[in-house]
C-alpha cells in the first residue's frame, strides 16, 4: 500500500507535464505490486509448503558475523543516544553540501534523437525562391548522413517563417550524442542568404520550446528597436546558443495615409478614396457564378492588376460627380516600408519573442539565472518590460504540485502506517528513513555529477514507498518481541539483528534491478527524458537511507517509546491514578494504542 499510495496525489490530482511522464511509471509499477502480492499471499506459500527446508546455516557464517558485529553497534547506540543523535545531526548538515552544489534541470536540453534546423528568413519570399535557397543545406547534409549519424531529413516551407529541416537520427549503433552532432552541424552548415538557421525547439529540453524571453509593450516598433540591445546582449553570455527572434519573417508592404482634407475639397470621402485602392491593389470580391451544382468565385480586379507596381498607382485617378478626374496621388501619401508578417501577444500586449537554446554543460536554471542578471540592469522605456517564456511558468507551478503532492503523499503514508501499528509515534521513526534518502539521492547525485531532472523527483516518489519497508518490518517485528514478553533494548537489538538479512536482500535485489538503467541511456519514448536519473536516485538513496535506518531507527523508537511512556505517567499522575506495569518497570508488553 505504501508503494502506490504514493502515486495517488499525482496520478488524480492536478494535471500537469510532470504527470504525463509519471503516469508511465505509477501504473506499470502499482499493477506488479499488486499482482506479486497477490502471489505472495497465494502462491508462493502452496511453493513453500511443498520445498524442502533450507539447510541450517551454521554460527560461524559471513552473515551471521555480520549480524552478530550489527547487535554490538546498535547495543553501543542504544546505551548512548546522545552521540548517536549529535552524529546523526552532523551528517545533516553535512547532506545540505550536495543539496547545493547538484545541478538542478528538470526538463534538461538535449538527449533527443531528433533535432530541427529552422531558418530565419529575413523577408517574405516566394516557395520557389525558398526551395532553391533550401538546395544547398538539404545536399550538404545528405551528403554527410553517415557522419552525422542522420536517418532522414523532412524539409517544410513557410512563407511567413522560411522553414526548416527536421532531422531523425540513427538510435542503434549511435556513437555521437544529440549535441555532439549538432555542434558539427553548427560548424560546418553553408550559409544562406535569405535568413539565417538556427536550432529550434524540437532539439532542447526533451522536444520543449527551449529557454524564451519576451520583450513585452505597446509598440511593436519600439519593441523592435529594444530586440536590437537586447539580443547581442544574450548572444556574449556563457552558455547561450542560437539566441535569435521569434517573431517571423518581415515583409514589405505599401502604407496609404489619405488626406482628410484635401479628399473632402474634391468631394471625396477617406472611406471612397480607401474602397477604390483596395479594389486598385486586390481587387473586389463579387457574387459566386452557379453553374448546376458548382459555384465559381468571381473577382472584380483592374486590368494587370496581378503585375502592377506602386508607380502604377501614379496613372489611377477617381472621377467625381461632375464628371472631373483627379489625380490619386494627389489625395494620398504612399511609402513602402517594412512590417512583421505575425504580430504576437503575450498578456494582451504586443511582444518581441527572443528564442534561446543552451548549451551541452548548462542548465536551465543557469542559464536562466544568467539571463535575470543581464537584463536586470536594462534600463526599459515605461510601459515596457521583459519576461521568461510561459514554459518555466508551467514548469514553475508544476515544480509546486509536485511538492505539495509530495507532502500529501507523506501524510497518506503515515495515515497508513498509523493504521497497522495502531500508533503515532512508531510512524514517525519510520519516516525519517525517507528523509535521509532524499539526502542520499543528492549524495549519489553529486558523486556522480547526475543532473536533477523530472525523472530523479519520480524516483523519489518511488523511493518513498521502498525505503519505509526497511522500517515496517523492523518495527514490526521489535514489537512482537515486546508482546511476547521481551524487554525493550532486548527486543531492539534481537529484532534488529534477526531483520538485517531481508533487509539487505531488498537493498541488493533493488540495486541490482536498477543497475542497468543506471548505466544505459534508456529514454521515455525513445526521445523523452532519459531513465537513469530516476534509477541513480532510487539506488542512491535506498542506499543511504539502509545504512542510515539500520543503526539510527532503534534509538528513535527507544526515545519516542521514553517519551510515550513520561507522558502517559504525567497524565495518569495529573488524574490521581497508580503507574500501570509498564509505567512501574514491569516487562509487559506495551500498549499501542
């Protein structure tokens, strides 16, 4: 229960991406537990019933030294609590080191096998004119798909945003990484003239929109001219890659700004003066042609319309009512200038997108972080201001759910083990083990240069319901003892002695289980985030959290039963009762409740 109860707050609470990449794990795992406990409760007694008794293992053994040096340390812990609690202290503070120093991601770039190059066309061109632009980096990587290890390349067009290449790269036999490969496609790439290329989104944080940075504001002009500071600004920063505008191709476009006044001298309104350019320049839509059952969309257009030009606007005239024509050009101001083909908006208001892509090496967050302290001293005209991209929003507030999901799934397990041992100190001994394999994550983390990633907080959801079985069964099995008529420290260490064995067995079995996702390269989808961070946290801390439960648990349960017991002497003295048996030294075996 313990094992899938943890995923419940997950699994049916709020929606996020953490949650999808979650639910791969929490049903495949919540369904073996529960089909090999079912099996363990059926038939796995009808095997042993018919399985002849193991051979007695004798004194002398490797384990039972083992066990006999473990009684020794814990009567030594037992007998002194005081320095048994001051080095438990030490070692945490000494796990906050770690906790600092591990680099922190949770949808990490890179690891992706397929990669896109998108071009950032710098004008509006026309398929040809793109698809003859986009020869010379199709052939080039063609020619090179066995060194850069590319399976295929798919080319789309765009006339508002050029285009680009999406790559898929070869998986079995792959000697190169993602970023590897793109460092080389950055080196050797052949330039083109209508834009630039670049790496987009489809090859940082998992197939994520990368690191983005709005400038947001009134004005697209004004955010243009700010575009201007800012990117050379993000493209000198350590870490940083492919720093580019996110805001689409510009265009050129005929701006007609009609006279009011002198429109309205000739007898012509800006509406009149508006309607005829328009019809001059596109044409006019008419009243569909129905033959039979099909429909023909008829347009009104001047003659060569489709090849006229701005100094054709010159020979237009409009004819007023009495009969005289006047020159167009005589009512308007025309200019050609240039325009965004996309206006995007963020909040309501216009923005200057800025696309960022990090570098192998760096997070993220420090990348990130590295951002806030350039831009920070930026001074920004009023009303205008700069922002992260709504992916770390999201991934901020799915950073919170998992937390506050986490402390739901701490009081499930405590309810839990409330419920069984039918107290609510004992539970919180066992939890502590949970504590300290949080550390023992950030230990392994550290030792092993591992990035904390969403997959290593799964791990820790799943280690939550593994690490409190070391101290269920110890528990467990100390207060049988105790029922049985043992006393305390005796029931300790026995009980602890006779249940290192199956706890050892679980740690090994489970590292040995976890190995080979800790070594490989296994990912989510083929191309999600990787595996081995959830493994390397779940044996990190199952390791720590062993070692530590193993020696510190006997002396919390003695100090929480010490405390149980004054405080029931101080509530019997307050009512004016005599001490119980327990309360007066007798061995009986003590009350739960």
């Amino acid at each position: 229960i313990c094992h899938c109860i943890v995923f419940l707050p997950n699994i049916f609470g709020a929606q996020n991406e953490i949650s999808i990449f979650l639910s791969h794990v929490a049903i495949t795992i919540s369904i073996s537990l529960l089909a090999s406990w079912l099996f363990a409760v059926s038939l796995t007694p009808l095997l042993a019933a018919r399985i002849p008794p193991p051979k007695y293992v004798t004194s002398d053994s490797a384990v039972s030294r083992l066990k006999d040096r473990y009684a020794r340390v814990l009567d030594w812990t037992l007998r002194h609590r005081a320095q048994t609690m001051l080095a438990t202290l030490a070692i945490v503070v000494a796990s906050i080191a770690p906790m600092m120093f591990v680099k922190k991601d949770l949808f990490p770039s890179g690891g992706t096998r397929r990669l896109e190059l998108q071009v950032e066309a710098n004008g509006v061109y026309t398929l040809d004119e793109t698809e003859r632009a986009f020869a010379p980096l199709e052939k080039w990587l063609y020619d090179r798909k066995k060194e850069l290890e590319i399976e295929s390349v798919y080319v789309w067009i765009s006339e508002q945003f050029g285009g680009g290449f999406r790559l898929k790269l070869v998986e079995e036999g792959a000697e190169l990484s993602s970023d590897e490969i793109m460092e080389k496609i950055r080196e050797g790439l052949p330039k083109i003239a209508i834009g630039n290329v670049n790496f987009g989104g489809g090859g940082q944080r998992g197939g994520g929109e990368g690191l983005r940075v709005s400038l947001v504001g009134d004005s697209s002009d004004e955010l243009e001219k700010l575009g201007e500071v800012v990117l050379p600004i993000l493209r000198g920063l350590e870490g940083l890659r492919d720093v580019r505008s996110d805001s689409g191709a510009t265009t050129r476009e005929i701006a007609v700004r009609v006279d009011r006044e002198r429109a309205g001298q000739y007898g012509f309104s800006a509406q009149e003066v508006a309607t005829f350019i328009a019809i001059a320049l596109r044409g006019a839509p008419l009243k569909e042609f129905r033959a039979s059952e099909d429909e023909v969309p008829v347009w009104l257009r001047f003659q060569e319309s489709d090849t006229a030009s701005v100094d054709d606007l010159r020979d237009f005239k409009l004819r007023r009512d009495d009969g005289e024509l006047v020159p167009l050009l005589s009512l308007v101001d025309v200019r050609v200038q240039d325009s965004a083909s996309a206006i995007q908006r963020q909040d309501r208001q216009t923005s200057f997108p800025i696309q960022i892509n990090v570098a192998e090496g760096t997070t993220a967050e420090v990348a990130r972080k590295r951002v806030e302290d350039a831009l920070s001293g930026l001074a920004m005209p009023p009303g205008y201001r700069w922002s992260f991209g709504g992916g770390f929003e999201r991934e901020d507030e799915a950073g919170k759910q998992m937390v506050f999901n986490l402390l739901i799934a701490l009081l499930l397990i405590y309810i839990v083990m409330a419920a069984l041992f039918e107290s609510l100190l004992f539970p919180a001994a066992i939890l502590t083990s949970i504590v300290f394999s949080i550390f023992g994550v950030f230990w392994f983390f550290w030792l092993t240069g591992t990035t904390f990633s969403i997959m290593a907080f799964i791990g820790i959801l799943i280690l939550m319901g593994v690490v409190v079985n070391n101290g269920i069964i110890m528990v467990e099995h100390i207060n049988q003892l105790r029922h049985a008529g043992m006393l305390r420290t005796q029931a300790l260490i026995e009980g602890s002695r006779e249940r290192l064995r199956p706890v050892l067995m679980t740690m090994g079995c489970t590292i040995i289980g976890m190995a080979p996702l800790c070594l490989g390269s296994t990912q989510i989808g083929g191309d999600g985030p990787p595996y081995y961070p959830m493994a390397r946290a779940i044996v990190g801390g199952l390791v720590f959290s062993t070692g530590i439960t193993l020696v510190l648990l006997p002396t919390l349960y003695a100090m929480l039963d010490d405390w149980r017991i004054s405080t029931r002497r101080m509530m019997r003295h307050a009512r004016g009762l005599p001490e119980d048996g327990e309360l007066a030294g007798a061995p009986s075996a003590p009350s739960l409740a």
